[in-house]
C-alpha cells in the first residue's frame, strides 16, 4: 500500500524580557532575555506542536494545553511536544520530517541549531537530518526587528505507517 502522508503548519510569537531564559526547540540558548510566557515560552516548539496537531486535524496547543491552567505554568515545552508526538503515534503517524525556522534578532543561534535539531529529533523519533532548523533576523524591522519579540514557523510532514 502507498505511503500516506498529512501535512501540518504552525506558528507562534512570544514578546521577549530581560532576565527571562531563552529556550528553543528543547535546549536553553544562553542570554539575558527571554520569552514572557505561561510556560518556559519555547516558540519552536509551540510551532512545532502546532503543525504536528494542525497535520493531525486536532486542534491547536491552547485547546490541549489552556494557558491560564496552572498545571502548565513554568512547564518544559518538551511535554507538550511529547503529547502531539504520542497522539500521532496513536493514529498510526510518525515524523517524517520537519522544516522550521526561528526569527530572532539576537543572539546568533548558528552555533545552536545542530543542538536543537538532535533535541527535536529524539522528542519526534526520527534522525536529525530529518529535523531542519532555520534561523533569520528581521532586518532590525518591526517588533522582532527591535529585539522585542521572537517567531517561530514550522511546516511537519507525517507519515502514516499503520495499516
Ligand atoms: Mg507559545
């Protein structure tokens, strides 16, 4: 039987404050600032967590996880990521690769990303060469521009494998 496939998008924008820490895809980027959030404010993540529902026509991160329930405050994104994961799983999906990429005026994530690719890889099973990881700045434009926000886009590919 050919291979079924569904694909899934996700976005997600958090504002960035002094003395917050910075995480992305799962590993902590070394920094003075970081996302205001109700949970460590992983925007990869979320993103990420977005498309993997979204390809799963399961609604999104906040129908799942409500931002204001306490459960989920200060909590490691990894969890909610593992949650969409498990839910594909049980409907017989697996990742067959992600492309995302990350918006950020500072710091430079260059010497990070082969960290977060390995991070996400084994949160979604799969090789890190699966897992691209992309990063731009704004162009000093806009709110991200000016080192006030941070974006993530993601776009998942999963595979059904049940059957
Ligand atoms: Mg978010």
């Amino acid at each position: 039987m050919a291979a079924t496939y569904r694909v899934g998008e996700g976005y997600d924008v958090h504002r960035l404050e002094e003395g917050r820490t910075l995480r992305l895809g799962c590993v902590t980027i070394p920094c003075g600032f970081g996302p205001l959030g109700h949970s460590d404010g992983d925007v990869l993540a979320h993103a990420l967590c977005d498309a993997i529902l979204g390809a799963l026509a399961l609604g999104d991160i906040g129908s799942h996880f409500p931002p204001h329930d306490a459960r989920w405050a200060g909590t490691d994104s990894r969890r909610f990521l593992e949650h969409a994961v498990t839910l594909a799983r049980d409907r017989g999906a697996e990742v067959a690769n992600v492309d995302a990429t990350v918006v950020l005026e500072r710091p430079k994530l260059a010497p990070y990303i082969a960290a977060i690719r390995d991070e996400l890889a084994a949160v979604f099973g799969c090789a890190s060469s699966e897992v691209s990881v992309k990063a731009k700045t704004a162009e000093g434009l806009g709110p991200i521009g000016e080192g006030r926000a941070i974006e993530a886009r993601a776009v998942v590919l999963l595979r059904l494998v049940a059957e």
